[in-house]
C-alpha cells in the first residue's frame, strides 16, 4: 500500500518514469519538491530511480486496469502524467503482422484509456491536473511503425474526450496532451530515426536535423512543470513540444 502525501505537498504520478523523457518529468517534478510515484515494468531501472531521487516506485504494467485502479485509488495524485508507451517494430506496412501493428493500441492507447477512466471515475479532487504524452507522430504518422501514429492520435482523441466529460460533470478537472517532436533522447525516438535515414539514405545526423533543436528530458520536464504551474497560460488542449519549447496546437 503506498501511502497517502501530506496535504501541504503535492503529489505527481508519472507512468514510464524510469528512463528517456519520463525521467526527465520525474526530475523535474521531484525539483519542484513534489512527492512523486513513478510506475514503470523494468523493476532494476525503476531500484536504479529510487536510490537516485528518492522517489517512491511501483512495478506494473500500465495498460493492467486492475493495477492502474489500486494505484490511483492509492496515490489520488494531484498530477497525473501518463507517459508511458511500447516502442514499435520499424518496418514497412506490408512487413507487419496484425498482432505487430496494433501493438501500441493495446499499451499506449488503452494505458491512457485505462488511467483516465480511473481518473474519472474516482474523481480525482478538483484542481487535479492530466497531462497525456502522445506523439508528433500523431500529426504526421509514421509509415515505419505499423499502428504506432493512430495510436497516438487516438490518445489525443482520449484526452480530448475525458476533459469534455470532466467539464460536463464539474468536476473540476485539467487535461493536456502534450506531442513531443522525433529526438535521440529515447530508445525509440533512436530506432526511429536510424530507420527513416536509412530509408532515406541520410545520415542519422542529417536526418535528425528535419527536427530542429533536438528535445531533451530536461526540456520535456520543464514542460510539464510550466503547464501544472501556470495553468492561466495554457489554455488550449495540445501542444507539441520540441527542443524549442511548446507550441500550442489549436
């Protein structure tokens, strides 16, 4: 059982903390002198979080509704920050199977289902604030990662649809969805652009470049920090987010 935070201290959940652009939310929530509840699988890189940053862990899969339900139920945070997500196989469409193109549907798209339903269903207290991680992808989509842009694009839609229903319920609740640029910060971000430039016949360097300033944690962190922060100045839904900062998607 993870126990409750004092009511002076507010308390962020962040899904795939452990590494690459989560862990950079994690830091820079942790900062901000939030207590933080990080929920990833990989039990060492979550220890490895832990001992660095003093953070509290919880080992599950995030697309497990029964996990997700006991944890918000736990944590009732006053940030929740769903970033975690399944790197794709990268291969073209005809190269995938059923099973490997819908792959990120069903731990992407049902991780933001799942724990936004949770957040809905509790509710969590007014003034709680739901930022979901989708990807530039879901603008663009990526021939290269079977379902991978729909499934972000869908978690856009999810994201959307739950702050509709919190406003028509009043219950007080704020949602983002943030698209963060292809960068080399993360597993997945550096398969992706070695197979784009491969196809392209580019250098991964060059290839990157398409990107602009590349997005880094720290840059993703304080993101997120200034949305929770200074809510008055975000208004709108989306946003993508780049080695430049946000910009705001209407």
């Amino acid at each position: 059982m993870i126990q409750e935070s004092s009511k002076e201290t507010k308390t962020a959940l962040v899904t795939g903390g452990s590494r690459g652009l989560g862990r950079g939310i994690v830091e820079a929530l942790v900062a901000r002198k939030m207590n933080v509840v990080t929920v990833a699988r990989d039990e060492r890189r979550l220890a490895t979080l832990a001992r660095d940053l003093g953070v509290r862990t919880v080992a599950a899969d995030v697309a497990d509704e029964v996990a997700a339900g006991r944890i918000m139920q736990d944590v009732q945070p006053d940030l929740l920050v769903l970033n975690a997500g399944a790197a794709p196989l990268m291969r073209p469409l005809h190269l995938h199977t059923w099973a490997s193109f819908s792959e990120n549907w069903e731990s992407d798209t049902k991780a933001t289902f799942v724990w936004i339903r949770e957040a809905l269903l509790l509710p969590l207290r007014p003034g709680s604030h739901v930022i979901v991680v989708s990807s530039g992808a879901a603008l663009q989509g990526s021939p290269l990662s079977g379902g991978y842009a729909g499934a972000k694009r869908a978690q856009w839609f999810v994201a959307e649809y739950a702050a509709d229903e919190a406003k028509r319920l009043g219950l007080g609740l704020r949602f983002h969805c943030l698209l963060p640029a292809l960068n080399p910060s993360t597993d997945l971000g550096k398969a992706a652009i070695s197979a784009y430039s491969k196809r392209l016949g580019l250098s991964d360097e060059e290839y990157a470049k398409r990107f602009g300033p590349p997005l880094t944690p720290a840059i993703m962190g304080q993101a997120v920090v200034d949305l929770h922060e200074d809510g008055g100045r975000w208004s709108e839904l989306a946003y993508r987010i780049g080695g430049a900062g946000l910009a705001a998607l209407k």
